[in-house]
C-alpha cells in the first residue's frame, strides 16, 4: 500500500506542477480582453480561470493529504536493522589495545594539542 501511495505522490505532484506552469499570470489577461491572446482557445478568453483554479485546488488539496497521510505512515514504521550498522556489539572478538609504541618527546614546549 505504501508504494501505491508513494506513486500517487508522485503522479499528483507531477500533474500540478504541469498545471501551474500553464496558467496565465495576472498581466496576460489585458492582452486576451482585447482580442489578442487566448480568446480562440477550448475554454475560451475567460473560461479557462475557473477551470485551471478549481483543478489547481483541488489537486493542491490532494497532495496535502497525501503528504500528510504518507507522512503519518512513514513516522509508525520500524527501521530494519542491518549488521553493518552495528559494527561496535557484542560480536566483535578482538579488542584493540591503546597504542604505546609512539615515542614520547622530552621537550615540554606548549602545545595546543591535550595530553
């Protein structure tokens, strides 16, 4: 159900992104009044407002849901470990020791590093 979700996401995000980018600013409706412009088209000079708006609306609406629902479904979900995410557990058999064989030097000059 999870990825029927996530496909619908997708396809609904995809779908408005495409009808927002072909709806008509605010300006372009001075040129469409006047003859020039969009007056000869299927929904005609003015028709096509109120169709792109609720359309836009309505798949806005659905992606907000979807959103939020997807979101509820991924919070609930259980991570599924990996053995390579717990590399430091209780199978590890060797430890290492702390290195001693670094030379010490005698000069006891300031430094930033801590001891």
């Amino acid at each position: 159900m999870y990825q029927v979700l996530i496909i619908a996401f997708l396809i609904v995000a995809l779908v408005l992104v495409g009808f927002i980018l072909i709806q008509q600013g605010k300006g372009a409706d001075m040129g469409a009044s006047f003859g020039a412009g969009s007056s000869a088209t299927i929904f005609g000079s003015s028709g096509s407002g109120n169709f792109m708006t609720k359309t836009t609306g309505i798949l806005a609406t659905l992606f907000f849901v979807l959103s939020l629902f997807l979101g509820n479904l991924t919070a609930q979900r259980t991570k599924q470990t990996e053995e390579w995410s717990n590399l430091g557990g209780e199978e590890q058999t060797q430890s290492v020791a702390p290195a001693t064989d670094v030379p010490q030097s005698e000069d006891k000059k300031e430094s930033d590093v801590p001891n």
